[in-house]
C-alpha cells in the first residue's frame, strides 16, 4: 500500500470580532499564543501558529475580526489584514457564531468569493444553542449562502471536535513538506508575544473604551539563566485615559502587571520582572503614521 503523502499550507482563520478564532487556534495548539477576550478587537496582528501532525503541518494564521466600519485607521489596518492573510492562503476557515448572521459575517463571506479560496465553513459555539432543532435547518440554509468544502458545527473549547475539524483541513491541504520544525508553534518573537499578553489584561480588566485606546510597545527584553527582565510601554490617547489606566494610588497598573506576569512566567518557564510605564500619544489610533511607528504595518 502507498505511504499517504504528507501535506502542509497554510490557513486563514477569518470571521467577525468574537466568534472564537483565537480560542480555536490556543485549542489547537494545546496553549496559549493569540490573546483572547470578550472584547472586540482583541486580536490586531496576524498571528501564525504551526501545528504539526504525524500526516500534515498545519499553519494557521489567526486574523484580527472583520469590522464594518472603515473610518479609523485602525479598522481600516484590522480589516486589510484579514484580506492579506486570504491572498497567500491555501485554505480558510470561516467562523461563525450558532445561529447568528449579520453584516460583518456577510463581508468575510465577500472577501472569499473575491479570492476564490477554497474555504471550510466552521459553525462554532453550538453548545451555547440552546434550542438544538433549530441548528440543522440553519446549517441547511449556511450551505446555500457559499460555494464551501465541509462545513463543521463544533465547540472551539472541545478538544473532540477540534481534532475532528484538523482531520478535515489536512485532507484539503497541498502535498509538501513541513514548513518548519516539530517543536515550532509560531515565528513570533517572545518580546511580541509579551507585549500581547500585557495588552490581554488590560483588555480583560478595564472597560469598553480603555482597550481601544491604548497599544504596548516592548521597549527593554533581557533573558538571564533565572530571570527575564521586560520594560514596557503603554500608550494612550488622552491624559483621563492614563489616570484611569494607572488608578488610584497606581493599583490598576499593579493588577495588570501582576496578571501579565504570571502569564508570561508560564510562557517562559522563570521568573520575570515586569516594569510597566504609561505615555500620552495623542490620536494614534487614527493616524496612519502613528500606527506604523507603533508596529502596526501591512502584514
């Protein structure tokens, strides 16, 4: 019998802000690399996580969530970067939430017909459905909107139905070698991967306008035998966002910091020090310019 060839590519995880793209790739992998929240915008960079199987190398490139609004600069970079991540991919994997439907997932669906890129539709969160007679008809109506390869109803925090769908994406993915080494799951840089983790808590602990004001920049990353030493750089908007960031007596800073260390104490197995500084720059997340000096560049 013929050995089955081994396969590998690349796959864009595209859909609207808060479907479980992120927690569908930290599930895959078995831990933690994009950040996650309930809050949109949690995820702003493409980020590539590798997961190799005995048969296929799986290169997942998790995408910042589709936004109808175009008018800030930042948007419009979220949403050019979920286009960019479908030009070089050889198969997406669109999400969805249960039953919902809406304008943004009609956009995503937009781009895939525009590239023509062979796509598997992924309804997720079906354990949140509560009436479960009404998810067959859906998947029914779901499969005349698109031209789709499977489309799979799971639960990205299901290991089961995790494996079920990596089994499906492998067998649509080109013959070739794997891309990168057995122990690699992601060509981010740890001063990366930091700076996200930061931005995590301050997403998760702060409310609906601080997350989307502020960016961290990683300015000082040393690694010792025991010890890595992190200084970073919170950027906001305006001076009563810095306040609110820092709180009273300095106590909100200290919590974020607290919880980003321990996160990032797990990621690199020793002991961290984290400094945390917070700076006004004011309007940088409708600047062009200012995003690009803050990393923020076509990808």
């Amino acid at each position: 019998m013929t050995k089955p060839k081994y396969r590998c590519g690349y796959v864009a995880i595209l859909g609207r802000p808060n479907v479980g793209k992120s927690t569908l790739l930290n599930q895959s992998l078995g831990q933690k690399l994009s950040i996650t929240s309930s809050k949109p915008q949690t995820t702003r960079h493409s980020i590539l996580g590798i997961k190799t199987l005995a048969h296929a190398q799986i290169l997942y490139v998790d995408t910042p969530g589709v936004h109808m609004r175009g008018d800030r600069a930042m948007n419009r970079y979220l949403n050019q970067n979920a286009r960019n991540a479908l030009a070089g991919a050889d198969l997406a994997l669109f999400l969805v939430a249960g039953t919902h439907w809406g304008r943004e997932y009609q956009k995503v669906l937009d781009y895939l017909k525009q590239t023509k890129t062979p796509t598997i539709l992924v309804v997720n969160k079906i354990d949140l459905i509560k009436d479960k007679d009404i998810l067959l008809p859906h998947l029914q109506w779901l499969g005349t909107q698109g031209d789709f390869l499977d489309i799979i109803p799971m639960s990205a925090k299901s290991p089961q139905t995790v494996d079920t769908l990596e089994e499906r994406i492998s067998r649509h993915l080109p013959e070739a070698d794997a891309f990168y080494a057995e122990d690699q799951i992601t060509d981010r840089s740890i001063r990366f991967l930091a700076s996200e983790i930061i931005r995590e808590k301050i997403t998760r602990l702060l409310g609906q306008e601080i997350p989307y004001a502020t960016s961290v920049e990683v300015e000082f990353f040393a690694e010792d035998a025991d010890i890595t030493r992190i200084s970073a750089l919170i950027w906001v908007e305006r001076d009563g966002q810095k306040n609110i960031l820092i709180g009273a007596k300095g106590m909100m800073l200290k919590n974020i910091g607290m919880q980003a260390r321990k996160d990032l104490e797990k990621l690199l197995d020793k002991k961290v020090y984290l400094k945390l500084w917070v700076k006004v720059k004011a309007g940088w997340a409708d600047d062009d310019r200012a995003l690009r000096s803050l990393g923020y560049a076509g990808q």
